[in-house]
C-alpha cells in the first residue's frame, strides 16, 4: 500500500501536470535521430530503417508491468532509474499515473519529458472484457491514409520508347496503416503500399494481390502460460543481436550509454513500409514455469533476386533489399525466391541472471551463387544457413553485463560482450568488444558494429556519460575497430578509429543547445593509385551547432549549423549546411517550416538534417551539392478523431541543371514534394 506522502506527491502532479507543460502522446523523433539514432555517414535508407523504430516505439509499454528488457529497450533510462523505478513498483504497488515518476529518485523533468510518450499506466479493469470488447473498446488505434508525389515529371515517366528502364506504374505513392493495440494485451492491423512508379494490380500467379506491398500482424500476450502469440508479420530480437536482431540496431550516436546494449525483447509487431528484414508466418513464446521461457517461430517469404543459370542449375546472384518494383528489370527480381525460417529460444531468468540458447535456419528455395569479387570472397553461398549462440546477462546493483557467442554452422564465429555502469548518478559508463568472423553468416543478425552487417570485424567501444548538473552535460564515446579482410571499397585489411564529444545545456524547457564533435578514420580505396589494390586513409570529421529555443508555449524555433571536412589522398574537401527552422501553434493548426543552405564539395561531404514529416513518417534526407532547402508542413485537427497533414517542399541547385539519374532524372534544378495524411482514431 503506498504511504500518505506517496500519494500526497502523486495528487499533486496530477493537479500540476498542466502548469508544468509535460508533452502529451506525441513523439518526438527529432528528438530520437539527434540523440539516439546513430550518426549517417553511410549510402543507406536511414528513412526506412528510422520509421521502423519509430513503429515499434508508437506502442506504448505499460510501466506496471514492463520488465528491465523492455524499459532498456526505450534507450532512455539508465541503470539507476531502471532498478529505482522496479523497486518502486515492488515496494508501492502499480503507477497511478505516468507523473508518479516524478517521486522515483533520479527522474526529473527532462527524463520524465523524453519517457511519457513511450509509455502508459493501465489498469487491471479492461481483463473483465472479453477481447473482442477490449479491442472494440480501445482508444489506442489509428487508421492512417497517407499520399505524396514528386511533382516534376521524371524520365521513367515519360514513357519514352527508346528508354529500356520506364516506370510501369503512376508517379503516385500511397499507403495506408491501421493499428489497434493495447499494452501487455494485444495488437492487430495492417499496412498495405504502392510506391511510385509501381501498379496495382490484382494477379496471384505475380504473388501480387492489389498493392505491391500488404503487410498484416495479430499479437496476443499474456494468455495464460502463452507470453506471446504472433501470426502474420513480425520480428525477432533475442540476446544481442548476433543471430536474431530484428527491431532495430541504433548503433553509434550522441547518446553514448543505453544504444550499446541490445534488448531482450522477444517477437514484435512488424508494421513497418520497409519491405524487407521481417518474417512472415507464425511465432509463439509459452512459459511452462516461472523461470523458463520457450519461443519457437516459422516463417516463410517470397523476397526479391536476381535469378541465373548456368548448363544444369538455377541460382541466386544477388538479393534486392529495395522493394521497389517499377521497371521490367525490377519486376523480373520481385519474388523470385522462397525464403524459410525457423528456429527456437530457450531463456532462463532468475532474479538477476537471464541466459539463452537460439537456433535459428535459413534456406532458399534457389542457392545463393554470387558473381566473385575481391571483397566478397567470404560472402554466403549456398541454399541453407544455420546459427547457433548462446546468451547471458547478469544485472549487480547498477552494473549490467551483456553477452552472446554465435556460430555459423561449418563456417566462423561471434562474439560480443559488454558492460553498462552507473558509477554515480551523475557518471555513466559503457564498454563493448566485438569480434566478428569474416565467414560468419546472420541474415537478421543486427548487433553492434561499425560495417552494416555482423561479419568481418573486431573492435573495442568506450562510452561515457557526465551530467554536472541539471543544466549541462557531456558525454561521448571512442571506438577502436579493426576489419580483417577486405570490405566493400577498403580491398586491404585494415584498422580504424572514431570518437565522438557532445556537450549539452538545458537550462530549462525553453532552451535546448548542444555542441558535437566527431571524427572517423578508416581506409578506403585509392582512385589515383598506379595499382590494383592501392587505398589510402580517409579522414571524416562533422562539427554541430544547434539551438532550439521556445519563445512562448506556442512559438519556437530551431537553429543549427553543421560542418564537415574529409582528408584522402592528399586532398582537403569541405561542406555545411545552415539551417532555419520556425514553429507554431494556434488553436487546432501546427505549423512548421524550414530555410536552409548548403553547400559540399563532394559526396563524402554530405550533410544529412531530419526533416519535420507527417506523424510516424521518416523525412531524413543529404543535402549535396550548392542549394536551397525548404519545406512546410500544416496539421489541422478536424476534431478529436481526426487529424489531416499537408506538407509541400523544395530543393533547388545552383550547381547543376539536371537531378538525379537514369530514371529518376528531372531535367531542370528544382524539385518538388507534395505529401497529404489523415490519421482518424475510433
């Protein structure tokens, strides 16, 4: 039973959460790219990776019931609020309200403004419904309609006879997103797509039913001795990502301490437009006893290849991630493969220590036979691959040890360990080391790393975290790896090194400012070079400067500077962007809008900003080149149920008089973006 001053406090904050401007449900995911998300530096969609953590985030966990693994998972709290916050719970019984975390020690008001949308407080009251009545009667649910389209022709639209790459779709692209869910109970919906370029079309022969894309999940927790029942899509996270790492990697990033360690969160909803990296099937955890947890999952997929054959057999030179499927080439590649998984995970959890063993199989229905390259010597080949690993995790006070050993069958190994410390409540520590066989094979591996897959790699990671006080902080990491083989672009064993400083002040909730460093050296092939194998060091260095200030509780604005400098072969390139952002608040309209000029000598220099989307949508564009940068985006709410999303914006060059290439090419300098969204809530 909570003491008199517990709920005295409690009371308090209730009458108080107004006056003291707490967020309400929204999610911040400027917020998450600057802090959390790891640095981008790499030629990879970070838009779809990003919406899929954003996705997994818009479920909210419940505080009276979420585990340690679960309130990791949010990469918000460290070790210290995680213990306070269970032994709360353990010594006062169920939150009232999410405020009630203002009475935990360590939780003060920027924590407690990062966490609230991420979380709930539910009571015991809706399990008398049946479930059918509970998902009928569940305010967390929305249906989303979202469009937007380039508004320049592109070549591939044009149709031209002579052009072999045509789009065989309209420039159109839509997708559509419904989702009812309710914490530690259940969650459905479904998520269907036409990207631009692509057609519907009703043909079963194609494996094409409508929309190119149709996603769908039904979840169910907490039955009984059944932890979790998934049919449809999902994703699996286990152990630290070395064999089953679904969900998403944040890797390396400005928040130094809590993204190191993966979070042992079991099967998840799959909701993401990312078209790949999920199963497809059904997936089960039970706990026949209290310490003992068995998972088991199957999944089979179509995914997409490039198919050839040779005298007396069919194979698989590549796999295509994209999921785009516009042109003939592409639509010859979509699913041409049937690809199955299984596997089991069996966990034990006893107080303090958690330990597991994974299995986990894939085969293709054509055996993967790619075209040789220096680099990818080492690369899969085959029609089946197997892992096995082996996990543990122990938790002592505020000191938590992380751990998994993997091994592809017949093939390498893994090894990742790693340990997360509060040695005060003001310092933060976090240390990694990685070692990665350049044989070992995870197709959904997705662990800690410097290359963007677990394979050919070793390294060491230090990350630390000092707040002085409630107004500044500092905090960093440096990480030390090395790449025993040859990678893509870097055709020599090699070594590397990156470092990255962040100091934060917050005086209070109207000023946020931050200050950030970061450098990364490694090789990178020689253009200029004589030889065939010759490279050389690639120094990246990337400066920020950023402000946001809110001048009223409805008008604030946002200021940044980013610069960047890359040394190789002798030669010194630079870029930056300048960027304006304003936004307001009247009545039911949000307004935000953004100027920006940019100006890089090369592609190294690129400089990617997030961009302000429509909700649960990622915008994280590179400026490259010499331009302008603008956008604005309008939300209306119509009313309690509805809300409505326009956002229109531009890039315009001065450096060039085409954009783009082979098909995606838009004569003339300028481009423009048309996006509208509906998100209505039953």
């Amino acid at each position: 039973m909570k003491t008199a001053l517990t709920i005295l406090i409690t009371t308090s904050w209730f009458g108080m959460a107004s006056a003291q401007e707490y967020p309400e449900r929204e999610y911040d995911l400027e917020r998450l790219s600057e802090e959390i998300f790891s640095i981008q530096d790499q030629d990879i969609n970070y838009e779809m990776l990003y919406e899929n953590l954003a996705q997994i985030l818009s479920n909210p966990i419940d505080l009276n019931r979420a585990t340690e693994e679960q309130l990791r998972s949010l990469y918000i709290l460290n070790e210290i609020q995680i213990n306070n916050l269970i032994a709360y719970r353990n010594e006062n019984g169920v939150l009232l309200s999410v405020y009630e975390l203002q009475a935990i020690d360590g939780y003060d008001e920027n924590t407690i403004s990062k966490i609230i949308p991420f979380v709930t407080v539910s009571s015991m009251d809706g399990k008398m419904k049946s479930l059918i009545q509970r998902i009928r009667d569940e305010e967390n649910n929305y249906l989303l309609i979202r469009y937007n389209r380039t508004l320049e022709d592109k070549r591939g639209f044009l149709n031209n006879p002579n052009f072999t790459t045509n789009y065989e779709g309209s420039p159109d692209r839509f997708n559509s997103r419904f989702r009812v869910a309710r914490a530690n109970d259940f969650s459905l919906g479904f998520t269907i797509e036409k990207d631009a370029g692509e057609t519907l079309n009703w043909s079963p022969k194609n494996k094409q039913y409508g929309f190119d894309y149709n996603s769908f999940h039904v979840q169910l927790l907490n039955k009984g001795v059944f932890q979790r029942i998934s049919v449809g899509d999902y994703q699996a996270q286990f152990g630290q990502g070395l064999v089953l790492g679904g969900g998403f990697g944040v890797g390396k990033g400005s928040e130094s301490i809590t993204t190191v360690r993966r979070s042992n969160t079991g099967f998840l909803p799959y909701t993401s437009l990312n078209e790949s990296g999920y199963f497809r099937g059904a997936a089960v955890s039970l706990q026949p006893l209290k310490k003992l947890t068995l998972s088991g999952f199957l999944s089979s997929n179509w995914i997409d290849g490039a198919s050839g054959a040779d005298s007396t057999n069919l194979f698989l030179s590549s796999i295509s991630s994209t999921g785009l499927h516009r042109t003939t080439n592409e639509l010859l590649k979509r699913k041409t493969v049937l690809e199955t998984n299984y596997g089991g995970v069996i966990n034990y959890s006893h107080q303090s220590l958690e330990a597991g063993a994974i299995f986990h199989q894939t085969q293709f229905s054509i055996p993967i036979r790619r075209n040789s390259t220096l680099y990818n010597q080492f690369y899969f080949q085959g029609s089946h691959n197997t892992n096995v690993s082996l996990y543990v995790n122990y938790t002592w006070n505020n000191m938590a040890f992380f751990s998994e050993a993997a091994h592809t069958l017949d093939r390498g190994n893994a090894y990742v360990a790693g340990l997360l410390t509060s040695l005060t409540p003001y310092f933060d520590l976090a240390m990694l080391y990685r070692n990665y066989d350049r044989d070992f094979h995870s197709f959904y591996g997705n662990a800690f790393s410097e290359n963007t897959t677990v394979q050919n790699e070793s390294g060491y990671y230090l990350g630390w975290k000092y707040k002085f006080d409630k107004k500044h902080l500092l905090g960093g990491y440096v990480d030390f790896f090395q790449f025993p083989w040859l990678r893509y672009n870097g055709y020599a064993p090699s070594a590397g090194h990156e470092w990255l400083v962040r100091y934060t002040y917050q005086p209070d909730k109207s000023i946020f400012f931050f200050l950030q460093a970061r450098e990364e050296s490694k090789i990178k092939n020689s253009i200029e070079s004589s030889t065939l194998y010759g490279n050389e060091n690639g120094t990246k260095r990337n400066y920020w400067i950023n402000l946001d200030y809110k001048l009223s509780p409805n008008f604030s604005f946002k200021s940044r500077a980013q610069f960047s400098t890359y040394d190789f072969e002798a030669k010194h390139t630079s870029g930056f962007a300048l960027v304006q952002d304003l936004n307001f608040k009247w009545k039911r309209i949000s307004l935000s809008t953004r100027y920006a000029l940019f100006d890089t000598d090369d592609f190294d220099n690129r400089q990617y900003v997030y961009e302000k989307d429509v909700w649960l949508a990622y915008s994280f564009p590179f400026y490259n080149g010499i331009g302008i940068r603008n956008y604005v985006l309008v939300q209306y709410a119509l009313n309690t149920k509805i809300d409505i999303w326009i956002r229109w914006s531009r890039i315009q060059y001065a450096d060039r008089e085409t954009i783009g290439s082979g098909s995606e090419t838009i004569e003339g300098n300028s481009m423009n973006d048309v996006k509208l969204q509906a998100r209505i809530r039953f």
